[in-house]
C-alpha cells in the first residue's frame, strides 16, 4: 500500500519550513504525486526520518479532523445505536494502532536484549549489561 503525505508533513518530519520543503520540490529533489510525497522518497532522502513519526502525525490530523460533535461527550443512555456503533469502530481502530505499536516496540526491544547478550559476552563490565537486560526482560514480562 502506498502512503503518500502531504508537502507540509514531510516538511514537519525533516524539520524545515513549509517554504523550504516547497523549494525543494519544485527543484525536483524530492518527487512529488499529487502534492504528496511517497514517505519512501522522504526516507531515501533523510534517512534520520522515522517512518512511525509519518503515521502518527497521519493519525493526529485523522483526530483533528474528527467531525465536532464527539458522541463521547454525550452520557451512553443518550447515545443511538449508530452512535454506539461509531464509537465502537473509533475504539476498535485506536486499540489496533495501540496494539501494532506495542508490537513493534517489543519487537524492538527483544532485538536491543539480543545485542546486548552479545555485547554482554566481550564486556569489560558484564554486570552493568546485565541490569540492563534484566530491566528489558521485566518491561517485556510487564
């Protein structure tokens, strides 16, 4: 699937102005698709870009442009079934992200822990590289 963001978003991730992003653009620098740019492309350019701060940002914009009229504010006996169903499906998208998250995040922590054994074996100091991944281990068990 592609994901493409907007000029603006790629220039938040890189830490430049929307003007600056724009001249870069129309210097060709970075390809541009419909005035969005493949995350990809912003990678291959500045690889100190994190791919998971483009879809968070995708996923704050998605809230911020949320209609209004949150059916949360309304108490749940004054909610309609296709309120409740609205709610259920926001709720269930959010703890899907949570959850992809997480799984990543631990993913990435059991690859730090494995390093770190291996670091561990030729350390001068093995005791310190060991709190270190008693602490990943508890934080994996939490």
């Amino acid at each position: 699937m592609a994901r493409f963001i907007s000029v603006a978003k790629a220039a938040n991730l890189i830490g430049v102005t929307n003007s600056e992003m724009q001249a870069m653009v129309s210097e060709g620098a970075l390809p541009v698709v419909k005035g969005k740019i493949h995350i990809d492309d912003l990678i291959e350019k500045y690889p100190h870009v994190n791919s998971a701060d483009a879809d968070m940002l995708t996923w704050v914009s998605k809230i911020k442009n949320a209609p209004s009229q949150h059916v949360s504010d309304k108490p749940p006996s004054e909610l309609t079934r296709d309120e409740l169903i609205v709610l259920a499906a926001r709720q269930q998208k959010e703890m899907a992200y949570i959850k992809d998250k997480s799984k990543e995040y631990a993913d990435m922590l059991r690859e730090i822990k494995y390093s770190l054994v291996e670091l561990q074996k030729e350390s001068q100091h093995p005791n310190r590289v060991q709190t270190i991944i008693a602490w990943i281990e508890k934080k994996l068990s939490d």
